[in-house]
C-alpha cells in the first residue's frame, strides 16, 4: 500500500486501539498492510482467546469431511459411551453436536461456573456433567468455555491422534502455519502470566492433554489472516482442498441468533448481503472476511476489558481505505 495510508493506518491504531499488537489486511488474496505493534514482530504469537472456537469449527468440519464424524446431527453421548448419565436427567440425550456449534445446546447453569471447570481432574466430563439441564429450548446461549469444550472431547475421541497433530496434519501444515506444541496451565497464576507473554507459542491442553476448542490457541496475525483467506476461498489453500465447500457454506450462515447478531457454526455473521462474517475474540482479537470486497482483515490484541469494537474500526475505517481498489506500490 502507499505510504500515506499506512500512516494514516498506523496512527488511528496507535491513538485509539493501543493494545493491538499486529494487523494484516489482504485484498483480493494480495497482502496491503501489515504492521506490528507493543513491541511484537510477526513471529510473535498471541492468544486469540475466542477465535480458537473458528478454528475449532473448521476441524470439526474436517472430521466430518473424513468420515469420522457422521453428521452434525449425532448425538453427544454417542461419542462418549462410558460416561454415565445421571438419574431422571433425559435432555442431555437429546444434545447434538449441532447444538454445541451454534450455541443453542442447554446448561445446568446461569452462568459458567468457572472455578469448578478449571479445577476438576477432567474438563469434559465437568462439561458433560452440565450439559442438559430442565429444558431443551434450541435457542442461543453463548457458552463462552465450558460446552465448547465437549468438541474437544469429541475430536479427541474420533480422531486416532492428538488434536493438535490431526490439526497440524490436516490444516496448519497446508496452509502453513506453525503451532509448536501443547501449553500446561498449572494454576491460575501460570495462566495469567503466559496469556499476555509474547515468548508464548502453541496450544493449551486440559489435564488430559487435549487441546482447548473455545480459548487457548495462540497464533500470529498472518496466520490469521491465512484462515481467513481459506475460508473467502471456500476451503482451498494454493489449489488444495482442505475443507469442503459445503462446511464452509453451512459454517457461515445463520443457525441461531444473539439479539440481532446471527451465528453460524462457532463464526459470528456480520452482514449477510456482503457475505462478511467473523471469528471474534476477547481484547479485540479478530478475523474477519469480507466476500463482497475480497477482503481479509486479522487483529491480535492483547487483552484488556472492554475493547473498543474491532468490528466497528474495521467497517467504518479500514473497508473504506481499501474498497475497489488494486493493491498501491
């Protein structure tokens, strides 16, 4: 891009989204902008928190794709045989994975109780223990953590491997993006340190070593904005097909709703006639497509509460910097 822009780009993110730490912006599948910030450089991952669900999504997808998961429609206890249903409780043999994408499976709780989750021996089956509960309403209620979390179970179960090595085989290697390994979380003072360390790479693990599905990834902003760009490209990376088209198209559309925000399958749908939908994290972390303008935005922030809206700044301030244009020598 022109330097005059990347100025003028430069300075709103320094006067008014100081705790982002990089942004790549991709038009019409060519890098325009990048640029890093609080002392980050590019290999610099950062914990995108949220974002992982997307990504989370994706492998799901891939399962699928390959058989070992039949359909969305499966129902959650089939994947996990030896776990022992309370007695009287009958909604949770309803859940379907469906629902655990789309926010719309029910909880035994009003709020997720955080402290039990992070301290039992074995997060899915906690999770499990919540799932379900006196009605089964198939409306939308975020789980930011813990029904999430049962994907991870699922995966682990159905996957032969690791869910770090399935993903690593089956969508960082192809599109080239580098997750070294597991992070182990000892208490919560480790946590705290590590989530905001710009030295911390790779993926966190549960007590049984698999890896988290709604938090817990770290990744650099160009490999967000490679994802992104996966998914503008309806699964494919450099000629090969990494997902099918048919995950990606039944990812992006509206399943269930929050106020007037629609929800796809752990993706965030920003506005349906341009064809732009999100994957959004706490502190501002995000990665956002735009099919109507073949664009590719990824923002990773350290995190800090109540962030100015990333959504926002990207509409009304980056959009308009790029829109119908080539790219600028």
């Amino acid at each position: 891009m022109n330097q005059e822009k990347k100025t003028v780009l430069d300075k709103q993110i320094n006067d008014n989204y100081n705790n982002v730490t990089g942004m790549v912006v991709l038009k019409d599948s060519q890098p325009v902008y990048e640029n890093y910030f609080n002392g980050y450089k590019a290999s610099n991952a950062v914990h995108v928190y949220s974002v992982t669900k997307s990504i989370f999504s994706a492998l799901i997808g891939i399962a699928i794709d390959k058989g070992l998961i039949r359909s969305v429609d499966q129902k959650v206890l089939e994947f996990f045989p030896d776990y022992t249903v309370a007695e009287g409780e009958k909604t949770i043999q309803d859940v379907t994975v469906r629902e655990l994408l789309t926010m719309t499976a029910p909880y035994k709780f009003e709020q997720e109780p955080y402290e039990t989750f992070f301290s039992s021996p074995d997060w899915v089956n906690t999770a499990l223990d919540f799932l379900g509960g006196e009605e089964h309403t198939g409306t939308f209620r975020y789980s930011p953590i813990i029904g999430t979390h049962i994907l991870s179970g699922i995966l682990a179960n159905v996957a032969g491997q690791s869910i770090l090595d399935f993903a690593n085989e089956n969508l960082f290697s192809p599109l080239k993006i580098k997750v070294p390994g597991p992070v182990i979380l000892r208490n919560r003072e480790e946590h705290m340190r590590v989530m905001n360390d710009k030295n911390t790479s790779g993926w966190v693990v549960d007590p049984q070593g698999r890896n988290t599905a709604s938090w817990g990834l770290f990744l650099t902003p160009v490999a967000m904005a490679k994802f992104g760009q996966l998914y503008l490209d309806d699964g494919l990376y450099e000629g090969k097909r990494l997902i099918s088209a048919q995950w990606i198209g039944e990812s992006i559309r509206e399943h269930s709703r929050w106020n007037q925000l629609p929800y796809g399958y752990l993706w965030w749908i920003v506005n349906t006639e341009e064809h732009s939908f999100a994957a959004m994290g706490d502190g501002g972390n995000v990665i956002y497509v735009n099919g109507s303008q073949n664009l590719v935005v990824s923002v990773a922030s350290l995190f800090m509460p109540n962030p100015k809206d990333r959504i926002e700044f990207i509409k009304g301030f980056v959009e308009p910097l790029f829109k119908n244009t080539d790219r600028d020598k």
